[in-house]
C-alpha cells in the first residue's frame, strides 16, 4: 500500500484517482495534520507518495513512477502523452499558483483586482490551447481517459476561489470535465476526501 500526502481538491487528488483507477489501496494523509511535513517534502509541497523505495515527491515524477512500475498502457506516442503532462504540471498548474499567491498575499485594492484580471486572462489563453487540442478527439491523450483528464478536473475547479475573475475553460474542456466527474475513481476520491466539487461558474 502506497502512503499518498496531500491536500484536498489539490492536484494530489488526481493521483488519488490514478491510484483508484488501477484498483491500488492508498492510506490517505493530510498535509495540515503531518506535524513533521517539512521532514517529509521539504518544499512543503503535495503530493509526496511513500513507496517501498523510500519517499518521492513532485507531481509529473510521481505519475511516471507509477504508469511505469504498474505498466499503465499509453495509447498514442509517450513523448506527446509526456509534452502534455508537462503542460498541466510546468504551465497550467503554475497559472493557478501565480492567482493563488497574488489573491492571498497581495493588499486588496485595483492594483490587485487588475492584476488577478490579468492572470486569468493568461490562465484562459492557457486553456484555449487544451480545448483546441480537445477538439481533435475525446481526450487529452486520445480514446482514453488518463491522468491528464484527472489534473485538468481538478485545476478547473480552482476557479471558484476566484469567482470574480472570469477563467475561461472552453467547451470541449467541459465536456472532458463532465465526463471525468462521473467515473468511480473521481466519485471514490471525491467522498474519500470529503470534498465539495463544481466547475466555476462563469467557465
């Protein structure tokens, strides 16, 4: 059994529902109620995954590592499947984080609210490059759903922290997202970490 650190509704939880999907049990541990986390990931980041082989961390690692030790089958050229994991993890996760620091860290004001505005609409531009390529066929990496699909999921919803800033996802993002959101693996992570999902409401 695999020890997953995380954060609900992070992009931990994808790798919830990846470890759901393969039917492998998963002890599930709050970032927040590890008194020693730093000890753990010393960026303080999620997830980190406790393996046989000691503790990993990073998000796009820890996907390698387990497609590659429970032999998940890629439809379609690994290099592309490998280029679009590193859009969620290196760009669009990043968006997400730069709207995160400036809405907590920075004082209120128009300086702030332009700013925030300004990130969305780069965050949109970010996503108009997914529903394109959505466009094309069912999901991210062709015929089947994989991890990719899991992460978008669960960035979208990171819009309703901002419910002021318009993200746009783009249709065929949704229709993805919808899809996603009634496979078992979401539904189990989803009541396993009792959290609250929706797509924001002006995507």
């Amino acid at each position: 059994m695999y020890t997953l650190y995380s954060m609900s509704g992070s992009c931990s939880t994808a790798i919830h529902i990846l470890l759901n999907n393969l039917n492998i049990p998963v002890d599930i541990k709050y970032r927040e109620e590890v008194d020693n986390y730093s000890d753990i990931c010393p960026t303080g980041q999620v997830p980190a995954l406790q393996t046989e082989n000691g503790i990993m961390t990073e998000g796009a690692a820890i996907v390698q590592y387990l497609m590659d030790k429970h032999q998940v089958s890629i439809l379609g050229d690994k290099a592309v499947f490998n280029r679009w994991l590193m859009f969620n993890y290196a760009t669009l996760h990043p968006a997400y984080s730069k709207m995160f620091t400036v809405n907590f860290e920075m004082p209120n004001g128009e300086v702030k609210n332009d700013f925030m505005d300004l990130l969305a609409k780069k965050t949109s531009n970010l996503w108009a490059i997914l529903d394109n390529k959505l466009a094309q066929q069912d999901f991210i990496a062709g015929t089947q759903v994989s991890i990719l699909d899991y992460l978008i999921t669960i960035y979208a919803s990171w819009g309703n922290v901002f419910p002021e800033h318009d993200i746009r996802l783009g249709e065929n993002v949704i229709r993805v997202i919808k899809h996603v959101m009634t496979l078992p693996e979401f539904q189990t992570a989803i009541v396993k970490e009792n959290m609250q999902f929706s797509i924001p409401t002006l995507a």
